[in-house]
C-alpha cells in the first residue's frame, strides 16, 4: 500500500519547532503505521542573518518564555542562564542542519527523532550551534563513532545536501516553521500548516490523508 508522507519543515534554532519537537513524535508514535514521516531543514539563520547569539538576546529572552507557556517543553538553565546571557553561541542553522543531514545517511528512519535531540542540545544542554564536537555524544548514543562522524561536516556532499534542503522548503513557499507538508503517494505536495499547533488539531489535518 502507497502511503502519504507528513514533512516537518523544521529549524534547529527555532523556539517554537522545538516546543513543536513532542507534538510530532506524539503524531509519529500514534500514526506511523499509517502514514510515512520525514523531517527536512528550513535554513531559517543563513547567510548575512548569521552572528552572535548577542545580537537576539534581547528578543529570545521574551520569545522563550512565551514558548514554553504555549507548548510545555523547558528551555534548560544551561541555555537560559548561561549561552543566552553570555550571547557568545553562533547563531548559524547550517551546522546543525548538517548534523540532521550527516545523520539521515545512516538512519533515515529515525531522523524526526534525531532532528528533536539536536533542539535539545541547543535549548536545554546550551551549546554552541557551529560547534561541530558538541553533536558528537548525540551521534555516539545512536551507535555512530567519532572517526567517521567527524569529517563529514566537511563534506561538500552534506552541505549541498543541506543546502538544497533550504531550497525544497523555500519553493514550497514556507518562510516560517515549524511547517508541515503533506507529500502524497502521487508526488503531489502542499502546505499542510503552519505555525505551531497543538496534538489534536495537527491530528485533524492529518486524519483524512491516513492510509
């Protein structure tokens, strides 16, 4: 049986796709035998947008907050307390991004999965998003070695790769996310939602696409 394809058009340095993180393993938990599921980059920080994390202190101190009283997940005091306040993190989606990408060449199923943790690393452990090293215990717990992790966020495979990530969203319209796509099992795609929403109503968009 063909089946559809929900997208999650996510970005690891967005608030509200990590808050959007459990809605989507909840969906993927509920309907996965119903519904095939894929996450793809955004590329929401490229570019001239790139810098200190300095420069979005301000307006990431309120904008968290509001995050987690809509969405219940927590931003850990090692981000709060510590990345945000000091404002030295690099804010760049391509490493990150490079991450999901270098990790879907061996796990392709578990990528929604995957694409979660990494928000976690960056919200709530408090990393360095352009620190290459600081992904690698992420990778190790899903099985993967160093030695063959590490020279691949230098690969211009991967980043084409992510790049052209970028791009698929972009021509789907999508400037926002979190955003879902629904792919159908003819090819035909469109925009699903956007925006965060909650459990029951991505489950009411999704209800007549189920196989």
């Amino acid at each position: 049986m063909n089946k559809n394809t929900l997208i999650l058009v996510s970005d690891p340095l967005c608030g509200w796709c990590y808050g959007f993180g459990p809605v989507m393993n909840r969906l993927y938990e509920a309907y996965k035998s119903q519904m095939d599921f894929d996450v793809i980059s955004g590329g929401m920080i490229t570019g001239s947008r790139i810098g200190p994390l300095s420069h979005m202190r301000e307006f990431i101190k309120q904008a968290y907050r509001v995050v987690e009283q809509h969405t219940g997940v927590k931003f850990g005091p090692d981000f709060t307390e510590k990345t945000l306040e000091e404002g030295k993190a690099t804010y760049s989606s391509l490493e990150p991004s490079k991450a999901l990408s270098i990790f879907r060449t061996f796990q392709p199923n578990k990528a929604l999965e995957f694409s979660h943790e990494i928000q976690k690393l960056i919200y709530f452990e408090g990393i360095d998003p352009v620190d290459y090293e600081a992904y690698l215990p992420l990778f190790d717990r899903y099985g993967m070695q160093e030695k063959e992790i590490l020279p691949l966020f230098s690969s211009k495979d991967i980043e084409q790769e992510t790049v052209n990530e970028f791009g698929r969203a972009a021509r789907w319209g999508i400037n926002g996310f979190p955003a879902c796509v629904m792919q159908l099992h003819t090819g035909k795609a469109f925009v699903l939602s956007s925006g965060y929403l909650p459990f029951e109503q991505m489950e009411e968009r999704i209800r007549p696409y189920l196989g």
